[in-house]
C-alpha cells in the first residue's frame, strides 16, 4: 500500500513564526502536492512539485513556499505564519501518468493553528 | 481549470437506505473523474475512479458512480449504507492536466 506521511498531526504556531510541514512517500511517486483544507471550501492546491527541485504554484501559493530535495519528500513552509494560515494541510503523491490520469494518494492531514 | 459543484453540502440517511450523492463539472472536454471518501480525523482515500471505457464505475465498499458527459455529472450511489459509511465525499476532476480540481464536499450522516 501506498504510504504517504505527514510529520505532525496537530501542531501550534504564533503569529510571525516560520512553520514547516514535511511529508514523504514510499512509492517513487514523481507528483506531490500540497492543499489546504477548509470547511465548505473542498480542497485547494497550495503548490505541486513533478520531479525533484521542480515546483509550480497551484490556486492559492500566496504565503508559501515549498522545498523538494529528495524525489520522496515535499515541504510545505510558511514564511511568516499568520492567523488566517489556520487550516487543515493536507500532503498527496501520485505517479506521472498521462495527463491526470492517476489518482492522488493523501497523507492524514496536519491540523495546524497559528495563535 | 475545471469548477466542481457538489449539490448537497450535507445528506443525512438512515441505515440500510440507498443514497446518491451528486457531482455536476464545467467542461465537456475529456476528463479523468474521481470520488475520494475523508473518515473523521483521517486523509481522502480514493473510492473509485472513470477514466474511459464503461460509464458505470463500481468502487470500493459497494459504492458506484454513473458517467454522463451530456450532462457533465459523475454522480455518486450505494444502494445500502452502513453506519460506517458516516463521512465527508469529494468529488475531483482532472481535464488533462496533473491537478485536480474537488469540490466542497458533501457530509453524510449514517443514523440507525
């Protein structure tokens, strides 16, 4: 089975801190995303990364940014967290395919709360 | 990018009864479908998936969903839900492109 790890399930931030989120995956996945989860909102893409040091800013990228070193890992940091970066961050991986037409595979989320 | 509209925001359902849960797009375009289920505290983990071929997609846990392009909808059934069935559905297309685009989700509450 597909595996993909989030580093922290809760986590608490101040205003103004650097926050980083990590997340891996087990199966030489070459896509990686990051979003965010509100209610009544769905999910919307923050960045995505397609191969190692590759990026793209996905719907809402303002107040990211992201890191990709190793093909398994794909980092999520707030610059300079602020309280409207309250969220539920979820991490997903999914094979190349053809044109979208892999399924995405998450990780359990990270409750974050910035105060 | 594709818009996703998710009907119902919340479906409430007593055990052993048959719900549907509906998914209009925007585009008539190919698209890749999907429907991913969140259990309280847990990640989206997919159901099923309509990528070509037959319009009837059956999934995981009984679940199937009907493709209707004319109609650009990818509407969600099981005949009989379980109280285990209690969580969030989302809805996701891809028109081609590595990222999807969700829904907001629907809410089914499985009562006894």
């Amino acid at each position: 089975d597909v595996k993909v790890t989030q580093s922290s399930r809760y986590l608490v931030k101040r205003t103004g801190e650097k926050v980083f989120l990590e997340c891996v995956q087990d199966m030489d996945h070459e896509n990686m995303f990051w979003y965010r989860q509100d209610p009544g909102l769905g999910l919307r893409l923050i960045y995505f990364s397609y191969d190692v040091k590759m990026k793209e800013k996905g719907d809402i990228p303002e107040g990211y940014s992201v890191s990709r070193e190793k093909k398994e890992r794909f980092s999520l940091i707030l610059e300079s967290a602020s309280t409207n970066q309250t969220s539920m961050y979820l991490c997903a991986s999914s094979f190349l395919g053809t044109f979208g037409n892999q399924p995405q595979h998450f990780g359990d989320g990270t409750r974050l709360s910035i105060l | 990018a594709q818009s996703v509209t998710q009907l119902d925001s919340q479906v409430p359902v007593f055990e052993e009864a048959p719900v549907e849960l509906r998914c209009n797009y925007s585009s008539s375009v190919s698209v890749y479908l999907f429907w991913y289920v969140q259990y309280p505290n847990q990640g989206l983990q997919l159901l099923l998936k309509y990528l070509s071929g037959s319009t009837l997609v059956k999934g995981i846990n009984g679940f199937e969903a009907e493709f209707n392009k004319s109609q650009t909808s990818f509407h969600l059934r099981k005949p009989s839900v379980h109280i285990s069935d209690t969580a969030e559905y989302f809805c996701a297309v891809s028109d081609g492109d590595y990222k999807l685009s969700f829904g907001a989700g629907t809410t089914v509450t499985v009562r006894a």
